[in-house]
C-alpha cells in the first residue's frame, strides 16, 4: 500500500488500513519503546498508549512535515521518555544500556526468538568511545542532546556532530546487514 | 548556503528524533525543500533508522495487539472497500450482461481504431508529398550539377590546351577600320595542333538578322572559320581547325555566315606576326 492511500484510509479510521498500519510498524515502533523502558510490562503499556495515540491524532499529522514513521516514531519516543520522568519507573532505568538491552534479551529466552541479537551486536559494531556514548544515552536512555549536553559538559554542537557521527556509523552497518 | 555542512551538522538527525523546536522543524522542512540534497540525505536517513529500530525492535505479543484493537474498536470502521495492497474499487456493481461490456468496448476499440488510421493515413499522404516535392527538388539540382560539371570539364579541357599547346596571341582591332573603332577580339592559334580559340574583348551587341563571322586568311583567300558569339565576352570560344593563314578578321554577316565575307562589313583584323 502507498504511504498516501494508507494516510487515507486512517483518516478515514478504516479498520484495515490501521490494521495495515500495525503489521508494518509495530515491530519498529515497540523497538523505540522498549529500548528505553526495559520493564516488559510498562514498555507495553506504553507502546498500547502510543499506538492508541497515533490513530486518533492522525488528523494532526501533516505530510508536509515530514513522513508518517518518523511522527509515529517520535510519539513513541516521547511517551516513552515521559514515562521515565514519571515515578512508576525506578530509577535503575536509565542505566540502560546497549549491552544491557543485547545481553538482556539474549538470556531471556522468551523474548529471544523475537529478537536480532547477533544483528543488534553487528549493529553496534565500529562506533568509536565517544558514539557508543551517545548512542546509549539517546537511543536507550532516552536521553535529549541539550540532556546529554547539560548532564556531562558537553558543548551543545558536539553533541550534535557525535549523534550524526554516531548515525553515520549505524547507517553504514544497517546496510551491510 | 552550505548545504554541506547543513547536511553534516546534525540538525537533520535531531529532527528525526523529534528534538527540535518547532521553529528549527519548519526550517529544516523548508531547506529540505529547496535542495534536492537535502531532501535525498533526510529520506536516506529516515530510511535507515526505520531500518535499525526494525532490526532492533521487537515484535509485540498478540495480546497487546488484541488490546490495543479493543481500545480503537468504536473508533474503527469495518469496511470492505480499502484492503491493504488493493485499490479500492468493489462496491456494488450493477450486473450487466458480459456481451453488452463486451459490445461496448469493442466499439470504443473500433472508433479508437479507426481514429487512428485516419490520423496515420493523413500522416502518410502528407509524407508521400514530401517525399514526392524532394525527389523532383534533387533531380534538379542533379541536373545542374550535371551542367556545372561538363561547363567545368569544357574548360578545364581548354586550359589544358591553352598552356599544355603552342598557341599564338593575335590581337584583332578595330581601330584602323571604320566599323566599330573600339572593337577588340583576341584569337589564339596553335598552326600544329591546328586549334583556334577566341576571346571577345569588345563588340558591339548586333541585331537578330546577323551574325559576326571569323575568316583565315591564307594563301587560298578567306575561309569562314565559324560564328562567333559577341555576348560570350572573356571567354574561350572554340572556332574550327585552320593550318595556314596569314591574317585573321571578322565580318558582320546575314544570320548564319556567308560563302564570301562582305569585306565593307571587316570590323576587326589582325595580321599573324
């Protein structure tokens, strides 16, 4: 289905189009979640509200604007970073970590057959001390870059070139996967 | 602008983490859409990190799929129109006989068909004509290329005599005569090769019913040698062979030359030195 013809028929809350909508996204979409939120049960929870949240804003996304994964994506992140200000979460959550999330999953064995391992570790691969920061802080922390900034004294443009440096990194590995 | 650097200071990644206020969004928007470049790095970007949060993502259980349907169920619609992957084109359709649609686009294919023969036909006859007009165009021309050729063989061939053939100038003038005093013929004359050329420097223009007609002179008295034209002027005129002659001269005679020539009508002679 087209990304227009599938924006359609959410618009028109079409059963099969957000049904459409699940089947190519939620695997991504529970991804960003649960990456940061480690608790099974709360990045569920989570991930349901997010979910929720996108078919009945539909209306306020705007093509214009940018592409329906990225908002999508961004109303995940959110939520899940919302939850991690709030008190349900102990404070042990943001330790996160790459290697927690890998090595979490990977001795979890009801979960590992739903998850790449291997190919999150080759993921991972070639990202230098300064990018395995960032891209524990941002994508399993649930960091911002004026956080990161602000938390450890980094200048604000630094933090920028090392998440694009960072991105670079997972972008080239993502395509020899 | 650089768009380099834009592209490389990161601003494009925080936009699609969705860290950007929405000041700095609509400014990204807007260079995305005034360079190509732009544009291109933010959808390869956008594709790679629905890439890695596919790799990294995980797929939800059943059960969360099932509440979270639950909790849109008064908000779905259930129709039959939209499925993924189809255009939605069902509906009810009226059933017609299939001979009828199969009548009715048989018809359309016929005028289609026609319409179009019309139009190629037309297209061919005016092709036709063309063809035709360049044809009759290229004979011509073949023609006059023809006629350059052999007028450029005529004299190439005369050159060829004139410098390869032991030729004599003799001026023929009218100035010692009373017809015309500034009359002027040159006469080249090769006595082995037995040639004879002229070229008219002057005379004048005569009417229909005469003609200028060239004498040897020699030993046997006055043999006409050929009519020459007086319009040809500098150019070469090939005039009949003659062996012995002492003098040469031009009479004006009737339209066609004479046995004799009509010695009060000399115009110019020259005599062989």
């Amino acid at each position: 289905m087209e990304e227009q013809e599938l924006i359609a028929g959410l618009r028109a809350k079409s059963r099969k189009s957000t049904e459409y909508l699940y089947e190519k996204y939620s695997r991504a979409l529970f991804g960003v979640v649960s990456r940061i939120i480690f608790d099974k049960d709360i990045a569920e929870e989570v991930f349901h509200d997010s979910f929720v949240k996108i078919i009945q804003k539909i209306e306020s996304y705007d093509e214009s604007k940018g592409r329906l994964y990225t908002w999508m994506a961004n109303i995940c992140r959110n939520s899940a970073i919302d939850k991690t200000r709030s008190k349900e979460i102990s404070q042990s959550n943001k330790t996160n970590t790459i290697d927690d999330f890998v090595y979490g999953f990977e001795s979890n064995s009801d979960t590992l057959d739903q998850v790449n391992a291997i190919g999150v570790k080759e993921l991972m691969n070639d990202l230098n001390e300064d990018q395995h920061f960032i891209i524990d802080h941002i994508y399993f922390k649930g960091y911002t870059h004026s956080e990161i900034s602000e938390e450890f004294g980094i200048p604000l443009g630094t933090v920028k070139s090392r998440v694009r440096a960072a991105i670079q990194v997972l972008k080239k590995n993502i395509d020899s996967i | 602008m650089d768009i380099q650097a834009y592209i490389t200071s990161g601003k494009l990644e925080l936009y699609l983490l969705g860290e950007l206020s929405e000041l700095e969004r609509a400014e990204v928007v807007s260079m995305a859409d005034k360079f190509p470049e732009i544009q291109k790095e933010l959808d390869e970007l956008e594709d790679a990190i629905f890439a890695i949060d596919e790799l990294t993502g995980k797929t939800p259980s059943l059960a969360i799929k099932t509440k979270i349907f639950d909790s849109l169920n008064l908000e779905l619609i259930e129709e039959k129109t939209i499925k993924p992957g189809m255009a939605p084109v069902e509906g009810k359709v009226v059933p017609i006989s299939p001979w009828k649609s199969f009548a009715v686009a048989a018809s359309i294919v016929a005028v289609l068909a026609s319409a179009a023969a019309i139009f190629y036909a037309s297209k061919f006859y005016e092709k036709e004509q063309q063809f035709t007009a360049l044809l009759q165009e290229q004979s011509v021309m073949a023609g006059n290329l023809n006629q350059v050729k052999l007028d450029f063989e005529q004299n190439e061939n005369q050159l060829d005599k004139l410098l390869t053939g032991d030729f004599r100038l003799v001026k023929l003038k009218g100035e010692s005569l009373n017809m015309q005093k500034d009359a002027s013929v040159n006469l080249f004359w090769d006595q082995s090769a037995k040639e004879v050329f002229i070229a008219v420097n002057n005379l004048n223009e005569l009417s229909e019913e005469f003609d200028y007609q060239l004498w040897a002179i020699g030993d046997e008295g006055p043999i006409g040698i050929g009519l020459v034209n007086e319009g040809m002027k500098m150019t070469l005129q090939q005039m009949q062979a003659v062996a012995q002659a002492g003098t040469f001269a031009i009479t004006i005679e009737p339209k066609g030359g004479s046995e004799a020539p009509t010695l009060d009508k000399l115009v110019v002679i020259g005599n062989v030195a």
